[in-house]
C-alpha cells in the first residue's frame, strides 16, 4: 500500500503549466439544484427554532463526515486513529467507521494504492482519488465520499481518476470497475456503489473540460 502526498502549488503538467484539477473542472459547472433545496430546508428549520443560522446542521455534518473519512484513511494506512470527541459528531463518525469496517471485512476487497495523484497530458487536467483497489476483476477505482446522496457529478469524477490511472498506467489498466463508499453525515449510514464502466460519464468530463477553458475566455472579455 503506497500514500502520494498531495502536490505543493497545484498541479502542473510536464511543461511545468498549472492545469486544472477534476473537482475544479466540475465545480464550475456543478448542478446548483441540491444547494438552493438544502438552503430552503435550513430556511425552515431556522423558523422552528432547531438551529440558530443557515450554517449549523451543515457544519456539523461536515465535521462528522471528515472525521469519519479520517478514521478510514487512518485504518488503511495502519496509522493511529485519530481521536473522537463525546459528542453527537464523534458518536456519527464512529458509527459510520464501524459500518464500513463490517462492508469492508465481507467485501474481499484490499486495497492496493491511496491517494494516487497524477496529471492528464492528453486533456490538460489533475487529480488525486482516494484508492486503487484490488478485486477478483483486476485493480479497480475507490472513493470515499461523506454526504446524504449520491450525485451524478461523483460519476463524473471517478470517471477522470481512471483516466488519470490509465494515462499513467497502461500496462495496469483498471478493469474491476468504480467502487463509491459513501457515509452519510446525518444517520452514519454507510453504503456501497458499484458500476462496471462510466464511459458516458467521462464524456461528461470531456465536455466540462473544453467548457472550462471557453468560460475562461469568455470571463475576459466582460
């Protein structure tokens, strides 16, 4: 198992250019549908008194989630696990990490690689997924996202990362598919996707990628 540090000063190709990176790349052009419907719901609970600004639910959720993704990457790693406070947030990350413990000792998967960053040559991009994993189909995408859905721009992304590892790896090329683990922030749930291939959803990319470069332009010009 090998950790890649994440690069100081961005990504850059060989020329020593700074590209984009995939998260980057999708942001711009991100759906903001779930943004304004989550907003509404804060609107609302402001209004009953549950919580006091449009912040809190999300802020903690999000301290339950990384904590959760950190004691994942602390577990495959073999370092220490980090501490968790006694609190609601401490107890959700806990959950979640045990959840994905149980997923993880019947799933026979084992993880090859963490963190693996690299820059495309071909489409000008960067990025660094969170596993390469090892299946009886051969070496294989993982992700670990901590949210309560799964959205179709994580397809979008982990259909770059394998660009990325093909681009850099033909001899290794990743033919077991694209694993997405999920822990919700709210309940701890954890869950398990899986697909074959995204071949739609890196076409998907290729288009946010030339869109990127006009928007760009374009920004210059107003």
């Amino acid at each position: 198992m090998i950790k890649i540090p994440h690069p100081v000063g961005g990504y850059k190709n060989k020329a020593g250019k700074r590209v984009p990176g995939v998260t980057t790349i999708i942001g711009r052009f991100k759906d903001s549908g779930g943004l304004l419907y989550w907003a509404c719901e804060q609107g609302k609970a402001i209004e009953r008194g549950e919580i006091s600004n449009l912040y809190d639910k999300r802020d903690a959720a999000g301290d339950a989630g990384t904590l959760a993704h950190a004691l994942v990457e602390a577990h495959i790693n073999g370092f220490p696990l980090p501490p968790t406070p006694d609190s609601d947030i401490g107890k959700q990350a806990q959950q979640g990490f045990q959840n994905f413990l149980n997923w993880f000792s019947m799933s026979n998967l084992k993880v090859a690689f963490t963190e693996i960053e690299a820059v495309s040559e071909e489409y000008q991009f960067g990025g660094c997924n969170d596993l390469i994993l090892e299946t009886e189909k051969g070496l294989a995408i993982g992700d670990i996202k901590t949210s309560n859905a799964i959205y179709p721009d994580y397809l979008i992304q982990i259909s770059a990362y394998n660009q990325l590892w093909n681009e850099h790896n033909p001899t290794k090329p990743l033919t077991g598919g694209f694993h997405l683990l999920r822990f919700s922030k709210e309940h701890a749930d954890f869950t398990h996707h899986y697909w074959s291939e995204l071949d739609d959803a890196f076409e998907q990319f290729k288009l946010f990628r030339k869109a990127y470069d006009i928007d760009k332009l374009l920004k210059k010009r107003v």
